[in-house]
C-alpha cells in the first residue's frame, strides 16, 4: 500500500500499530459497500497502561496472548479468524502461541500479519475475495 512504501522511502520502520491502524483504514473503506467488514474489531491485549489500569483490565477479562484483531465472519470451514500482528524480527509469544492453539482447536482460523498489506491480503483469502 502507498502508507508502506512512504515509510520506506522515509527510511522509517513501521510499528505494529501503524500497521494496524492502516489496515483498519482499510476495513473502514471497504465497510462502505461490505457490511461484513463492519464486524471486525481490534483486540486491545497489548495496551501499555498503568499498574492500576492493567489490573482493572485483567478483571475486566483481559487475556495475555489474545490476537491483536478478530473478524467474526464464518468463512472457508472456520467460525472466525484471528490476526496478530508481527514486525520482522519479532515473533509470536509463548502466550500467543498457546491462543492460536487453543482457539484453533475450537475451529478458527489464525494468521499472523507482517504488514498492513500482508493483513488485506490474509483476510481477502479467508473471505474468498481474491482480486
């Protein structure tokens, strides 16, 4: 996308946030004439808050190693997917790894997502709308 070739030029690198704050740019556009995408949500896990704010939100059922995003479309013999996002050279946590397993097991899909383009090209397959 245009947003990944401008930080490149820029010789910037990319948070995973910028990623997913483009993706959702994404999924808000294609919203406009796709209902569906108006179910796809971000999981907010990751938040860096205060002592305080990440006891409440562990209460609240906050759950370590849950994906960054999930789309609640049954698609392709799943009931949903999952995506983390990933910057190369990070990798998935141990926790992380243990959610894709368990929510696998219960019949979603999971993908990790290097890029924004990586995300819209991830859920463009499982939605079977591939360009």
């Amino acid at each position: 996308m245009l947003y990944g070739v401008l930080m490149s030029v820029l010789g910037k690198k990319r948070s995973e946030s910028q990623e997913q704050i483009a993706f959702f740019h994404y999924v808000k556009i294609q919203g406009l004439t796709d209902e569906r995408f108006k179910t796809i949500f971000a999981i907010p896990n990751g938040t860096n808050s205060s002592a305080r704010a990440g006891f409440k939100a562990k209460r609240e059922g906050m759950r370590p190693g849950a994906s960054d995003v999930f789309v609640p479309i049954a698609s392709r013999g799943y009931h949903g997917l999952f995506i983390e996002f990933k910057i190369k050279p990070n990798k998935l946590s141990d926790k992380q790894e243990e959610f894709f397993k368990r929510v696998h097991g219960q019949g979603f899909a999971c993908r990790i997502a290097w890029s924004a383009d990586d995300a819209i090209k991830i859920l463009k397959e499982y939605l079977c709308a591939m360009d």
